[in-house]
C-alpha cells in the first residue's frame, strides 16, 4: 500500500497521511484533493521528516484520497521555501502554501467559463439601480459574481440584466496561450555605464546560481531598462523572469513599457485580476509557458516551473511587508528563494533601504551603480523652505515661495507636482463648541473626510458614514470645523489660487482600477493636467518629462510616528519624489517645506548628501541595537472583549523569557488600541542579531493557555510599530 503525507491548505493543521488508491501515482509535490472530516480539501504531497516529523497514522484509520490534480507537482525547492518562511515567519504552512496554490490552481484550465459584457441595448424597463450598474459595468466583462462586485449590486439584479438583454454572455478559455515575448524586439541603445551594469546582470542570469545584485542607480538612470536586458537573457536561456513592483497602480505602465521592448505584454498577477485571468495566469506560470510575469508580492510564491531571475523593483518599499495574514517581507523572502532555486535576484532601488546596503558591505550582495540621470538630464535642485520664517497664509498650506514657483511653472507652460501623503481632504473633524473629535466606532483612529464623495471615512477599518450637520457630542449646530490638509484641500487652495489650472488629485480613491491609471499617464503626457496633486501612488515609476516642479507639501508628517525607520522612510519618500522633477531636457526643482530644516534628514536632502545621511543613519541604529544591527519581533494580542485580550496579554507578559541580551517590553495597549472592533495589547521582544528569536517565541507562546476569544499575531521583523 502506498501512503502519502499531505499538507493542507488550512492553518489550523499540520500534515495528515493518506492512503493512495490503487493504481493512482502521488510522488512528492504532487497536488490532491483528500477528504477533511465532511469536506474536500486541497493540499501537497509533502516529506516525512518535515515539521517535527510527526509519528506516522495506523494503516487501518487512513482514509483514501479523493484525486490527483493533473498540474505539475510543487517543486523541491519551492516546498523548501514555504518551510523556511513558515519557520521564520512562525506562521501556518497550510497558510503559506495557499499563496503557492490559490483557488486557480483547483479549476480546470481546460473547462470554457462564461462571462458577460454589455450588449449596448437597454432594457425595456429601467430602474435606477439597473441605469447605475450598467455605468459601473461600461464595457468591462466578467463573471456575475465579479459583475455584481463592480457594481454594487445583489447578482439578482445581474442575472435580471442578463435576461433583458443588456448583458451577454461570452465563453471565455482559460487555457490560451499568451504571446511569446522577444528579446530582440527594440533592444535599447545603452549608455556605457548601463552596458557594463547589464552585462553583469546578464553574466549573473546565465551563471544560473544564487546571487543578490543591487542596482542602485538614481532616479531616471534607466534601472528598469537595464534590468530588462537580464530578462532577455533569461528569455535567450528558456526561462521565466519575475518582477515584483510594490503597488498594482504600478502594474499598467509597467505592461506597457515591457510591451515597448518585448513586443508583447508580460503575464499581470495580482489581486485585481478576473477570476479567468488568474486562472489561465497560474497554469501558464507553473507549466512554464509564462515567460515575464509582472505582479504584487502575492506573486512570489507561485509554482514557476523555470524560473530563471527574480526582479524587485522599488526594492526600498516597506509595501513589499505584509501586514496581515503571513507577516512576510516579499524582497527577503525573494533572496531565499533565489538562494533555494539558485538564480540571481536582483533588487533595484534609487534609494536602497539600510539592511541591502549593509549586505553589500558585509559583501553578501554585489553592489552595481548607476550614477547618473540617462540622456544627460540632471539631477533636480532640491531646497528647504522653513515653515517658520515663511508660513502660508492662515487657513492655507502653500508657502509663498512654492506658490510662486507654481505660478511661474504655469506661465511657462510646465507641469508641476504637489505631494502630501494623505488621502481625502482633512484628517480630522472637531467640534468648535465642546471639542469633541469625530472618531471611528471600530478603531482607535479619526474619521477622515472625503468632501469629493461627501463621506467621513476610516483609513483602518473603512467604516464610511456621511459628514454630521450637528455636533454628535453637544449637538452644536455648524460647529464642525475640518483640521488639516488631505490632497483634495491642497487641491482646493490651488483651484482657488489659479482658476485656470487644470488640476489632477492622484490617490488610490481616484486611480482604483487599471484604467483609470492609464487614463491619467495619458493626460500627462498629453499636457492635458498642470498641477498633479498625490499621495505616495505618485512618487515612483513616472515618466514626465514637462515635469519640472515638485512641492513637497508637509516634509515633517512621516517624522511624527517616530518608529525606528521614520527618517529613513522620509529620506526614500522624498527622494523619490524629487526624482519626478527635471526628467527631461528642462531642469527640476524641488522645494521641501519642512518646519525642522536642521533636522538631518532634510539637511541630507538639500546637500544631496546620500552617503552622509545613510552613515549617520546606519551609526545611530548601530547603537541602538536597531535593524539591521539588532533584531525585533511584535506579538498582538487582540480580542472583541477588552478584558479578554488583557488577560491573555497579562498571562502571556507573566511567563516572558528571561535571557542574555533579550528585552522584553510590555505588555501594553497597542498605540492602535483598537482595529476593527478588537482590543489590542502588544508586546515587543528587542534582541542582538544571532539570538533565536523565533525558537524562544514559539516555546513561550506554546507554554501559555490560550482563550478562544483571543488571537495571537507575531510580527517578525514588524516594519509597523502600531
Ligand atoms: P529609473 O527606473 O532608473 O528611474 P527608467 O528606466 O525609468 O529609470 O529610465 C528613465 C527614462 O529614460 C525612461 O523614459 C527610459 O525609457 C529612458 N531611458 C533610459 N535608458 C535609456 C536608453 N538606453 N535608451 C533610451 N531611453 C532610455
Ligand atoms: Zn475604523
């Protein structure tokens, strides 16, 4: 009899055994459906001696699994790699190997699926509901489900535009092949110093063995088209590249530039993607046939089948860290997959965070340099304006120097940009009478205002309500002042200021989908905008070169938190902001308005002085004991019942582990005390380098009681401190 160890797809379980039916073939990484008490359950073929190796099931209590799943089992290395970030992580490995097998990995690529789309007729009896989703729908297509999600409507009601006519139905195959992408197609012509940066890159890719490249080359050097050249040589080798990019907004230009230099669009994976797409995505990617695929971090644990290089693009992001669910780091864990599958990976960033420049001075990661703008475009001129000496006027947010260098950008006809990284138009409403602050019900946090849809919203949670005429406190009438600037204030003061501008507001609010992106790089270009005003979602990856002006809004805010990367997050912030100026033949100009120009990070920015602000950096976390020098691991503590989740933190707190050169602090309410309807208590474990955190974690939590009503999340590594 043949037997087989499976782990599933569920966090609640280690490994279970099977029975393999006669005449059925289940060798290691083999994906199979087996049955879990009443149900069905997807999982992977997995080694004896992994996870503690636990004792085998009696022959006669094993049950049959149900089917092998016709896909290519998961390979060796790739099975190595969701044990090393369940260890390290100390997460689930039924919740790591999901990201390797997601839903589309269970449907059958080969089966047609139908999907709908307008048929450009109304129907014969029209509600408001039915005029509504048929706008949102446009000229999308997809299945009911993911129509009556666009929409904001029950599936009946798309069902009953089915059957009026207004929608049709489409077969759809998931099984097609996407287009090949050529190398040759419009090779570049590269400067010098790029030839030598992509030639090293190319010697690494055929080499075919482990190794992590930092491409560290300022704004508009041509990181993303030297980088390119080793995925043509990957191509040139038969094998997949990987690009990861830390937001989806990025994911459309990105499609479009590799289709300029490979003649066709790369394979997208991420969470926006069609049910039909996402399958046909994963089958062509672990089949091998998915030659670039470009995605979000969630596309990094995909069974690749030849995977020959890994790109991380904007590779300082902290986005690539996941905040729920696995808390991993998606450019760490890219390493380790290079180091197990053996394959360069290569890490680009104008503004490398502190850990890779550390590698590279321990000579772990091979340092290549790019340091000068393509095409002879300089540097923009970056300086501080103090808010002290030269404040706005009361009520407003632009200092008078940035407002005439906007209006001497719009005589010129040139663009500028305004960035302030906060969405909506105040991040507080208070009362004038009594003081009272409009707070989210769920978490401890303010209620947002969005004055463009006329809505308070929470940026945790997403409680939305609509704006309160009276005061909920002391029902004061037209008491409710808005504190502070969001984007659309900013934008406000500058329609109030030039009439005449033509104003684009950039969040993730107004650039949700694909589209819309698109949308807005076209009207760019085309010189239809003059002053774009975003959060973060602009900072990186375009390409304007009638840019010229770059107004830093509130330089200070990232300062405010005061968690161990805040000035390093500001630095990289604004600096690649600043990178958005002068892209093309016109110089840049950059202005800062800080009200702490000494402090050294601005002082930094102003003298161009990278190396200086990264040493000063690197010596007080030296001292500290911080990253990359010392280690740090959170444990959350939450539950919906206050008492609950203090308890357990307390009986948690009560047996912490006492050793050499480990702090344990806490536990404490969380600074957000609560998320979602749940209490929080944190603690935080502070620790040399080479202490085993993750061992001493797992033996104090496992020596503890746990109530049911109480969840436990670890945070290895925790770029968040709230
Ligand atoms: P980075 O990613 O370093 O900011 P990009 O790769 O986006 O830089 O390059 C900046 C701009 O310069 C892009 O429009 C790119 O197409 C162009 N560019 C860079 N290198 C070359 C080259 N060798 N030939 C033509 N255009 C180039
Ligand atoms: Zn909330």
């Amino acid at each position: 009899m043949t037997r087989a160890r499976v782990l599933l797809l569920t966090a609640a379980l280690g490994p279970l055994d099977y029975r393999v039916p006669y005449g059925s073939e289940a060798p290691l990484g083999s994906v199979v459906v087996v049955p879990l008490g009443p149900r069905r359950m997807g999982g992977v073929v997995w080694e004896d001696a992994s996870f503690g190796a636990p004792e085998p099931v009696g022959d006669n209590r094993l049950r049959n699994l149900f089917e092998v799943v016709p896909v290519p089992p998961v390979p060796a290395p790739l099975r190595k790699l969701v044990e090393w970030t369940s260890d390290y992580y100390l997460a689930p490995p039924g919740s790591v190997l999901r990201m390797v097998l997601p839903g589309a990995a269970f449907a059958d690529a080969r089966r047609p699926i139908v999907e709908y789309r307008a048929t450009g007729e109304l129907p014969a009896r029209m509600t408001p509901q039915r005029t509504v989703a048929l706008e949102k729908i446009g000229t999308r297509q997809g299945l009911v489900r993911e129509l009556a999600a666009l929409a904001e409507v029950s599936e009946a009601v798309i069902r009953g535009l089915v059957k009026a006519g207004a929608l049709e139905a489409v077969a759809v195959s998931a099984d097609q092949p996407y287009p090949e992408p050529d190398p040759g197609f419009a090779p570049p012509d590269l400067s010098d110093e790029q030839t030598a940066a992509a030639g090293q890159l190319r010697d690494a890719v055929a080499a075919a063995k482990f190794e992590t490249l930092l491409l560290d080359g300022v704004t508009g050097s041509g990181k993303t088209e030297v980088y390119m050249e080793a995925i043509a040589a990957a191509i040139d080798a038969g094998k997949q590249s990987l690009v990861l990019l830390p937001e989806i907004a990025l994911t459309e230009p990105m499609l479009t530039r590799f289709a300029a230099r490979f003649g066709c669009e790369p394979v997208a994976w991420h969470s926006g993607l069609r049910s039909t797409e996402r399958r046909r995505a994963w089958h062509s990617i672990a089949a091998g046939e998915a030659k670039i695929v470009v995605g979000a971090r969630s596309a990094l644990f995909l069974p690749y089948a030849k995977l020959g290089v890994i790109v991380v693009d904007e590779a300082h992001e902290m986005s690539f860290k996941q905040e729920d669910g696995v808390h991993y780091h998606a450019r760490d864990v890219a390493v380790m997959r290079g180091h197990f599958e053996g394959l360069p990976v290569i890490l680009a960033s104008a503004t490398p965070a502190l850990e890779s420049l550390a590698m590279v001075e321990a000579g772990r990661y091979r340092h290549i340099v790019l340091p000068a703008r393509f095409g002879g475009a300089t540097l923009p001129d970056l300086a501080a304006i103090d808010m002290r000496q030269d404040p706005p006027d009361r009520g407003r947010w632009l200092a008078p120097p940035l407002v005439d260098a906007l209006a001497d950008r719009l005589h010129k006809g040139e663009q500028s940009l305004l960035f302030l990284n906060r969405r909506g138009f105040a991040p507080l409403t208070l009362c004038r009478t009594c003081g009272h602050r409009i707070q989210c019900p769920n978490c401890t946090a303010w209620m947002v205002e969005h004055r463009l849809v006329h809505r308070l919203a929470c940026h945790h949670c997403g409680h939305v309500m609509p704006p309160p005429r009276l005061c909920p406190e002391c029902e004061d009438e037209d008491s409710l002042v808005a504190c502070g600037p969001g984007v659309e204030r900013v934008a406000d003061e500058v329609s109030s200021r030039f009439p005449e501008a033509r104003v684009a507001i950039v969040t993730s609010d107004t650039l949700w989908s694909p589209a819309k992106a698109a949308e807005f790089v076209d009207n760019v270009e085309g010189g239809l905008v003059d002053i774009i005003i975003g959060t973060q979602l602009v900072t990186k990856g375009y390409h304007f070169p009638n840019l010229t002006l770059v107004g830093v809004v509130d330089a200070d805010l990232g300062l405010d938190g005061g968690d161990l990367r805040a000035s390093e997050r500001t630095f990289q912030q604004i600096a690649q902001v600043a990178g958005r100026a002068g892209r093309g033949v016109k110089p840049g100009e950059v202005l800062i308005q800080t009200r702490v120009p000494e402090a050294p990070v601005m002082a930094a920015l102003v003298a161009n002085d990278r190396d200086g602000f990264y040493s000063a950096e690197a010596a007080a976390r030296k001292f500290a004991g911080a990253p990359p020098y010392g280690r740090f691991a959170a444990l959350v503590i939450s539950s919906e019942d206050i008492e609950v989740a203090r308890g357990q933190a307390q009986r948690l707190g009560a047996k912490a582990p006492v050793a050499d050169g480990l702090a344990v602090y806490g536990p404490a309410p969380a600074p957000l005390a609560m998320l979602r309807g749940r209490h929080r208590f944190r603690l935080l474990l502070h620790a040399p380098r080479s202490f085993d955190l993750q061992g001493t974690i797992r033996d104090w939590v496992n020596s503890v009681e746990w109530s049911s009503k109480a969840r436990l999340a670890i945070d290895i590594d925790p770029y968040s401190f709230v």
